[in-house]
C-alpha cells in the first residue's frame, strides 16, 4: 500500500509539468495527502479560499495528473484541516497492478496538451519559428523545394515559447499522423539516460546498443535545451551517429537551444555543422502588442475577463519573457479571488507589488532582456558574437548598464556577455561613458531604461 504522501508528491510532479511555476506554487505545492480509496483521494489545502479555488479551478487537471501518475482515481475531495478529520477513516486499499496499468495506458499522448499550436500567439518576434515549426509538423522530414528542413533548430532566450513549439509539433503529429513515432527529449535527461545505459554495461553488454536504437528508430526526433549535451564520456559522438542514422533516412530532427550552435561551447564542431546544416529560426521577445495577445489569449482559455487597463498594465510592465507573462497573469488572478474583489488596475498594481519588489534586485538577465525589448534585438545576439551594428549599439548599452548597476567585476561581466574578454567589457564601458553629454541619445536611453528596470 503506498503512503498517501509519496502517492501525492508524484501527483505533484506531474502538476508541475502541466502548470505555470506561479499557479503551482500558489496551489498545488501546500498541499498535503489526507487518505483516498480506491476511487478516491482527499487532499488538504491550506485555506478555506485555496480549497474553494481549487475545487472550482483544479479538480479536473488534478485527476488528469494522477491518470498521469498511474493512479486511477476518479474523484478528488479537497479539504482543509479543519475537516481533514471527517476522511481520515477511509481505509485505502492500494489500487491493483492492473488498475495502474490501465491508467498509465491512458496517457496515450506523451505531450503537453496545452502546448499546442492553436494556443500559440504569433507575432514578429516568433513568426518564423512558429511557421517552420508548423511546416516540419505537417510534412516531417520532408524539404519544400530548395529549403532544407532537417534539422529545424529553434533558438532564443528562456521563457519565450521554445518547449511549447517542439510539444505543439508532438501533439500536431499525435492528432494528424499517429503512426508516426515522435519523441521528445530534452538534452540532460538524454544525457541521464546515455550514462545510466553506460553504467549498466558491465551487467548488460547490449544497454548502449539499445540507447542508440531506440533513437536512431523514431520518425521524429525532438532535443530541447540542447546546450545542455554533455560533451564528455562519449555522448555527443553517439548522437553524432544517431543524427547521422536519422538524417539519411530522411526522418526530421528538431532541436532547441537558448543560443545558436555557433555559441555552444561544449559541443564538437562536426556536431555543431550539422546543427548548422539545416533551418535555423529565432524567437526573440515578444512586442508589446503581442504580449497583449498572449495574455488576451490566456484569459480566453481561462474564461476570466479582465479590463483593457490591467491586461495593458501587465503587458507593460512584464516585459521579460513569457513565462514570467504568465506568472503575473495568474498572480492578479489568485489576488483576486483570495479577496474576493474584482482585479481592478489599483489591485493589479497591489498583487505586482512584491514582484516588484523582488525586480527592484536587478540582475544582469533582467538588464539584458530590458535591452533586448527596447533595441529590438534578440537577447541571445546581445550575449552573442554577431557584429551588426544594431547588436552591437545594444550590446554596448547592455554591458555598460550592467557594469553600472551591478558593479561586477569586468571579468564577470565578460562571463556573462558570451564569454567576452575584460578589455572588451572595458571598451564598451568607455565608448557608453564617453559618448554621455548629459542630456545626449544615450542619456535618454539610459534613463529610460532605469525606468523600466526600477531603478534611481
Ligand atoms: P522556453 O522553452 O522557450 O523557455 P516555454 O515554451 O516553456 O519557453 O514557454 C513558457 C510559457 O510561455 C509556456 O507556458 C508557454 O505556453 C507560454 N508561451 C510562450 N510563447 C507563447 C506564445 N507565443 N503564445 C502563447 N503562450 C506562449
Ligand atoms: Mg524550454
């Protein structure tokens, strides 16, 4: 029988895959395990308002993320410890071998079902990404015309829509095409798995073998966060021969990184051309005016209104990625609802506050990203080496501000900035120093972007 808190903390798990950071901390991390039977579970909630919200909000996706987790409940109770005791006498049987088994079957679809291209909202900064992504979906491994698909590599900052393009092309293919094998992997649990397969040879001699089959034997490979292929004990050459494999049989590859593969360190040049050798599209952060669509679009799933006002205050002031987007938008909500007021533009300032608070610590991704929004320049050109004289107007200012207000070290500073050396840190600092006039271009610039970050 398993213990009603470990059965919780897996529930929990798969919650935190399918729920933004904020809504999970906000509801689902203070959760505690009560009892259940085979039919159901009793969870406890923090407060009456919590418990209230997650009845009316959250029992469905709860009971999704147990079928997730292999246990077949088909009704959970929340509860709040006031009367956690009315439960505490359900005896629990432990649900049968077959009863987890008939679960997990149920999760045919292996990806993230709100990551879907009908939920993403498309503007400049992620047009090119979105419609390759969509086109490699619809047509894997095959080249329109002259254009090379294979592999399509999808890059730029965090937060920005990168995992839910690659799971959109999943669940696209998992609708449209379901003979196709798809798999989804990010870099560092393929890593796990290539050195958990290397440390069972000893009792298996076969387990890298199987490694590499198992990949080389899909029809649609999909690697997020591939900066994180680790380049020693031997990964990246059986990649190499897995891509390799893959490609002449003309099956897709799809990568994601947070950079392009000229800026991965740790990677072997013939690994980084092939990367290369395909379509490359970034995604950088969203205008404003995309932002408001996104956040227009959330609520519309969510089926909560909010007045033009709020929804153009956090549009506004979030200026960073997606995901922290998000984060805000679920923040007003909650604050909302936990007062039971209705979210004017003055509770929205209310609810951001502490937010605020915590971005009053600037830190040099915050300097960047502000940098990015107002130059229009990707953030990962600013980290990056490309010499266009935008970027390097933007990097300048990125690297000065940093220097001004996070009084760093160059050498850190240049750690920071792509791996840069001081006596460029140094150069650029000047060049921003020298062309100040006291009420010159860069003055204004600079002022303008202490406002958006907070600052003096
Ligand atoms: P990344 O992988 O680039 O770090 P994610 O794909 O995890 O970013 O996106 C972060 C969050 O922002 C997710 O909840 C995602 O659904 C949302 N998101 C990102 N881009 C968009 C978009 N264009 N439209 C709607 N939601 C988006
Ligand atoms: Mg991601």
């Amino acid at each position: 029988m398993k213990d009603i808190n470990e059965m919780l903390s897996d529930i929990k798990s798969e919650l935190s895959l399918t729920l933004n950071a904020a809504e999970y901390m906000l509801w689902i991390n203070g959760l505690t395990g009560v009892a259940y039977t085979t039919e159901r579970i009793i969870v406890c909630a923090p407060s009456e308002n919590s418990r209230r919200a997650l009845e009316d909000n959250y029992a469905f996706k709860f009971l999704d993320a147990c079928a997730a987790a292999g246990y077949p409940f088909k009704e959970v109770t929340f509860t709040t410890e006031k009367d956690a005791h009315l439960f505490t006498d359900e005896t629990p049987p432990a649900p049968s071998a077959e009863e987890i088994a008939a679960a997990k079957n149920q999760r045919k679809n292996p990806f993230v079902e709100r990551y879907t291209f009908e939920n993403f909202v498309v503007g400049d900064s992620n047009r090119m990404a979105f419609s390759t992504a969509k086109n490699v979906a619809e047509n894997p491994g095959v080249n329109p015309g002259f254009i090379n698909m294979n592999p399509l590599y999808i890059y730029g900052g965090v937060g920005l829509g990168k995992t839910h393009l690659l799971h959109s092309i999943g669940n696209y293919l998992f609708e449209n095409n379901p003979s196709v094998d798809v798999v989804y992997m990010p870099a560092h649990k393929l890593s796990n798995e290539y050195f958990s397969a290397l440390s069972q040879l000893s009792s298996d001699s076969n387990a890298l073998r199987k490694f590499e089959e198992k990949y080389s034997s899909v029809d649609v490979l999909i690697l997020d966060d591939v900066q994180f292929l680790q380049k020693k004990g031997g990964l990246q050459d059986v990649f190499f021969k897995i891509f390799n494999d893959l490609y002449v049989k003309g099956k897709q590859i799809i990568l994601a990184s947070d950079r392009p593969p000229k800026e991965i360190n740790d990677i072997e040049d013939r690994l980084r051309s092939r990367f290369e050798g395909g379509m490359m599209a970034d995604i950088w952060t969203p205008s404003i005016d995309t932002r408001v669509n996104i956040i227009m679009k959330k609520l519309e799933s969510i089926k909560v209104k909010l007045d033009d006002d709020v929804i153009f205050y956090i549009a506004e002031k979030v200026n960073t990625n997606i995901r922290e987007l998000e984060g805000a938008l679920s923040r007003i909500i909650m604050y909302s609802q936990l007062n039971g007021s209705r979210p004017t533009l003055s509770l929205a300032k209310e609810a951001l506050k502490e937010t605020e608070e915590k971005n009053d610590v600037v830190d040099s991704n915050r300097i960047i990203a502000a940098v990015s929004d107002y130059y229009h320049v990707p953030s990962a050109d600013i980290i990056g080496k490309k010499k266009n004289k935008a970027i390097v107007e933007a990097r300048m200012m990125a690297i000065y501000l940093v220097y001004d207000l996070l009084s760093l070290p160059l050498i850190n500073i240049g750690q920071i900035f792509g791996g840069r050396d001081h006596t460029t840190i140094m150069y650029s600092r000047d060049k921003i120093l020298s062309s100040l006039t006291g009420d010159g271009k860069n003055d204004k610039i600079i002022k303008d972007l202490k406002e958006t970050l907070n600052v003096e």
